[in-house]
C-alpha cells in the first residue's frame, strides 16, 4: 500500500444578499472543516452592472453576493486571512476587475501578491455558450482573458487566472465528446492568443501552461465520466506538448476542479438527488490519475429554490466521508490495466480529436461560436437528450418512471425547505451604493477612467488601469461601462434558428400541431409564440427547448436570447402581434420581473395576450404570479415539453374564449 493521498479542496459554492452576511457564511464553512471558498457573485456583478441600473432590477444579491467596489470585497473577507485561503471566483466578463479588487483587499490585510492563491474562471467562451453572463464581444473579451493571464504570471504568480469550463457546456447538453472537445478548442484558442500577444516571453510559456486550470462537470454514468476525465489528462498532456512544446511533464499535468451536475437533479422526488450527487462525486475522485484537485457539490434541493446553510453542510459532509472515512486515498489508480476503462477513454479520445480539427479548420473556437456552430451543436445535443427522457429510453427515477412516492418530510413545507433572499437585500444595496459615490474622491475616480479609457484604446495590459480604478473608488459599473463604451455591446447566437428538433414522439407531436393548427385557423392567422428572458439571468438552455419545441408544434417562435428589459419584451410582443408570452427566469428574479411585463401587456392594450412562467418557482411564489395575472407556471417537474406545449394552447384559447 502507497502512502496515502492528501484530499482534495473541499468547497461549497456560496454568496447571497450582502457582502456582510456572505463573510458570515464563509465563516461559518470554513469552521465546519471547508478547506477554500467558492464565491458565488450575483448577476450584475458578473455582468458589469451596478445595483441601480435599469438591468439590476430584482437581480441584486439573488444567485450571489453583490460586489460594487472596494468596500464590498473589505467586507466580503473580514477576518479571513488571504495569504491563507485558496479562493476560487465563479467571474467571467469582470474576472479582471474582480481580481484587481482581491489583489488590492488583500494587500490591505498585508499579504503579498506571490502568497495569493486561487482562481478567477475567466473563460468567456462558455459565455456565449451556455452561462450568458458575457458583457463585451468576443475579440475585446480574449484581450481581457489574456491581458489577465500576462499579468498574473508575472505578479501572483500562484494564482489560477483562468478556469476553462466544460461543467457549463454540460449543463447546456454537451455529450462527453462534445464536453472535451469543446473545452479543449477554447483552451487552444486562449493560449494561441496569449503567445501571439507576446506579453509573455517564450522561455515562460510553460508558467502559463500550468497556470491553466479546468472546471468541470460530472454527470450520474459515473463510469463514463471517469473515462472521461482519463481522456481529458491524456489530451492536455498531448496538445501542450505537440502545440505549445512544453517538455516538463508536471506542467502538462491537468488541473481541475469540478462541481458535480446540476442539470440532472429532480424537484419531483428531490431526496434522490443526494444519491446522484454522491455517484458523480465519485467520477472525478476514483481514479487517482484522473482526480479532481477540487470538488464542490451541489446541494440536494438546487431544483427547489436556493439550498440552507444545513443542505450545503450535508454535501460538505458528503465529500470528508468519503476522503476521511473510506479506504480510497490508500491506494495507486485502481483503473489502470482496464480493458473496459481503456477501450472507452480511446473511444473518447477519437471523438474529441476529431471535433477539435473540425473546429480548427473552421477558424477555432471563438469563430465558431460567432457562426453559431457551437451554440446549435449544445441545442440539438439538448433536445436529443430532453427527447430520450420524454420518450421513457433514458430513465430518470421518480421522474419518468417510479412516480409513486411516499410524502417526504423533507418537503413537507416546501416554504421552508429552501433559503429566501430577503427583499431588502435589493434596497440595501442602493443605499450602500450611494454612500459610497458620496464620500470617494469623485476626481481620483474620473482621472482613473480615464486611464482605463486611454489604455482600452492602446494595446497595454489593462489591468494597471483597472488597479487605479479599484484604489480610486470606482465601482463594477463604472469600470465595466467604460469598456462597454470602447468595445460595444454583443447578442451572442441563440442556437435554435437551425435544423435541430424532435423526430420522435411522433403521435403526441402531431396532436399538438393539429391543434395549434385549428386554433390558428379559428384566430385567423399562424399563432405566434414570443419566448422571453427578462432580467440578467443568462442560463438560457430551458428557454432555447421550449422555443425548439413550439416550433415543432407549429408555433411561429420569435426568441430575442437573453437580457431583456419588461419593456423590450413588450414592445416585441406588440411588434410581433404575438399570442402568448412565456417568461423563463432561474435566477429567482420573477416576483421583481413577471409583474412587469403582465403590467405593460395591460398598458399596451394586449388584454388577451396570456403570459406563461417557466423556472425554478417556490408553489408560494408560483401561487402569487397567478394571482397578479399569469395564466400558468411551469417547473422542472414538468419536463414533457410537448404536453406543456398542448397547455400553451389551451391557454391561449381560453384568453380568447374560443
């Protein structure tokens, strides 16, 4: 027996409502045995927002903590030593200023840029993709990724600056091929970017190399996922020793964390979501060559609402039985000399090389997320997948099959069993906000932008700039606004214009489309299905199935992607003369946004357009939204598309009183 392995990282993604009461949830998981944190930021931090812009609304504080400026991240790491921590940020499109904040924070504490550890995601690829939170184009977004990676090489030289993300592409329907692929295209497309910058001298390439961490996704085919991660470790080593000639082996080696699926857990049934969360841990920790050098896991009520600090300490307490109590850290790779292990990571390695050279020879990553190729490869791969669930060919227990169920005390009270944002988090926020404006140096911040302004329009690393913008006192909306300005704004592709669908499910697809077909004879014209997304919440796979399938059905779709005001979801619906608008918000924003847009069809005079709510929706909110005007609410529990389709319908009739 070899001695036996150190754990893993052990995280717990988290950030709610203010920086003062996340630092209080920090504490409290780091006494419990957590070993680094895992921020969570709301979305217009993650997107470059401050709290009073017109976008923030109903946003503020929701998925993550609200980081405005250099007070925030003062609070956010009260006594918590960050020479000590080992942090990783879930931030893209601001990875730079939220680094600049981190660096400045911690120097105040008096640590030294070399003693910092941890990780900013900054891979603003999956962006586009799947998460949504991007906020510049492509082209000005790499520059950012890059001019990142230039500067911690050389100044925290321990720090992870970026974090290439498959777990998203996942979420978004990647297969394992597609997952490796995809992932392995944008980390080719980074690191052509930063040597061809020239930023980093040739001979320290290698301290870029393995500077690259992973971030990513472990579904419940726990078998193929370890396969899977096997063939992620033999890719790495091959494209940074054939591609980048980088000859030391432990700088090839690959490093990644994971956060284990999140697409797979169930509302219905949701205790046996703590099974799964356990068979996909143990993808990326059985094979010792293949490990996780992090693990963070969701927890077993995700598809309720936001999990209590209770359910967060049970998946920590999921992952130290595992490293502390079973025998698993004893021993070498316990796959090695697999027949079985080894046919398939080969099968996957195939694959993966092969969509990689096709996403070459199209021009690389970032041109084939302009094309859309990439986005409408994760569309099709979703609906093939949402399709083998509806039909019953891939089981989902307690979903599609073993439906009856004793009553779970767990849910008894459904109110109860999640956490709820307080509403005057939002309030908060603006008055902290304001303060802060009225006692900085309003001059310090103007001449900082104004070196940010000046080194956007050269080619100079951006983030000295970005440092004098956080000493000064600017704010996320500030610093990410003057970038908005020199770069210009981006609507990514949405993937659903192209030849994906459904050809299955045939019987049940064509009573909808009969009767999609006589409404539309009855009303006059073909019916017109507007899809929205309102507010920041950029996760939009649900929205894309949904549009995919009315337009199988026989609905005329207009699908705008994500982003979107209340009031430019009811302009379009008066543009586009629609006949019902669904709403899809995750992000837990809907009792801020659906009233809204249900007010403005009002004020428009659309009194019989109905409007549909689809997302993660607590039975207490979902009871309100109807009571404020919402014809009907959809939640992860109604997964067959075609028969919320046949709904869709019905409500449109009954708006119509046909």
């Amino acid at each position: 027996m070899t001695e036996k392995d150190r754990p893993w990282v052990m995280r717990t993604y988290a950030g709610h409502s203010s920086a003062v009461e996340s630092n209080a949830l920090f504490r409290r998981n780091l006494a419990k045995g957590q070993t680094g944190l895992s921020v969570a930021f709301d979305l217009p931090t993650q997107t470059g927002y401050d709290a009073d812009h017109p976008l923030a609304k109903g946003e503020v504080g929701k998925v993550g903590v609200p980081v405005a400026h250099l007070g925030d991240v003062r609070a956010l790491f009260d006594q918590i030593p960050l020479a000590r921590m080992n942090t990783s940020m879930t931030i893209n499109a601001t990875a730079m200023w939220l680094l600049a904040l981190y660096q400045v924070a911690a120097q105040e504490q008096g640590a030294l840029p070399d003693e910092l550890t941890g990780t900013t995601q900054n891979d603003i690829v999956k962006e586009y993709l799947s998460r949504g939170t991007y906020a510049f184009p492509p082209d000005a977004s790499l520059r950012l990724t890059t001019d990142l990676i230039a500067y911690t090489v050389s100044n925290i030289p321990k720090w992870n600056p970026i974090n290439i993300c498959s777990y998203h592409l996942q979420e978004a329907g990647a297969t394992p091929v597609q997952e490796l692929a995809f992932a392995l295209s944008t980390a080719i497309a980074v690191l052509d970017r930063v040597r061809d910058a020239g930023q980093v001298p040739p001979e320290r390439f290698a301290d870029v190399v393995q500077r690259v961490s992973f971030f990513v996704n472990a579904g419940v085919r726990f078998i193929e996922e370890t396969c899977k991660m096997r063939a992620f470790v033999q890719l790495w080593d091959e494209v940074t020793r054939d591609r980048y000639g980088v000859t030391d082996a432990k700088a090839r080696r690959l490093r990644y964390g994971v956060q284990v699926n999140s697409l797979g857990l169930t509302e219905a049934q949701p205790e046996n979501n703590v099974q799964r969360i356990v068979l996909e841990m143990l993808g990326v920790t059985l094979s010792k060559n293949a490990r996780a050098r992090a693990v963070q896991l969701p927890a077993w009520n995700e598809a309720l609402g936001l999990p209590r600090p209770w359910d967060q300490q049970w998946s920590l307490r999921m992952q130290q039985v595992l490293a502390y109590e079973s025998d698993l850290l004893e021993y070498d790779d316990i796959f090695d000399g697999s027949h079985v292990i080894e046919a398939k990571v080969a099968e996957l390695v195939e694959g993966a090389r092969e969509e990689i050279d096709r996403i070459q020879g199209m021009g690389g990553a970032v041109v084939a997320v302009e094309s859309g190729y990439l986005k409408q490869a994760l569309v099709a791969s979703h609906a093939e997948r949402r399709q083998r669930i509806e039909s019953g060919e891939q089981v989902v227990v307690g979903v599609n099959k073993f439906e009856t169920t004793e009553p779970s005390p767990l849910t008894a009270d459904l109110d109860t069993a999640i956490q709820t944002v307080d509403p005057a988090a939002e309030a908060a926020a603006l008055k902290s906000l304001a303060t802060w404006r009225a006692e900085r140096d309003a001059q310090a911040v103007e001449d900082a932008l104004a070196s940010l302004r000046a080194a956007a329009k050269s080619t100079d690393n951006l983030m000295p700039a970005t440092l004098k913008c956080v000493r000064a006192g600017a704010t996320t909306g500030e610093w990410a606004g003057v970038l908005r300005e020199m770069f210009g704004e981006y609507r990514a592709p949405t993937g659903v214009s192209g030849s994906v669908g459904v050809s299955g499910a045939g019987e049940e697809i064509a009573a909808v489309r009969a009767k999609v077909a006589a409404t539309a004879e009855e009303l006059g014209g073909r019916l017109r299905f507007l899809v929205g997304k309102p507010g920041l919440d950029g996760h939009s796979n649900g929205a894309e199935q949904v549009a995919v399938r009315a337009r199988d059905v026989g609905f005329e779709v207009v699908y705008q992607g994500i982003r979107l005001t209340p009031e430019q979801i009811v302009a379009a619906a008066v543009a586009e003369d629609v006949h019902c608008v669904g709403l899809s918000i995750l992000s837990g924003s809907h009792m801020e946004l659906v009233p809204h847009v249900v007010d403005g069809l009002r004020e428009a005079g659309l009194t019989d357009v109905p409007v549909v709510v689809g997302g993660i929706v607590p039975d207490a909110d979902a009871k309100a939204l109807r009571q404020a005007g919402v014809a009907a609410v959809y939640t992860p529990k109604d997964y067959d598309l075609t028969g919320m389709m046949a709904s869709v319908v019905d409500v449109i009739r009954t708006a119509n009183q046909l």
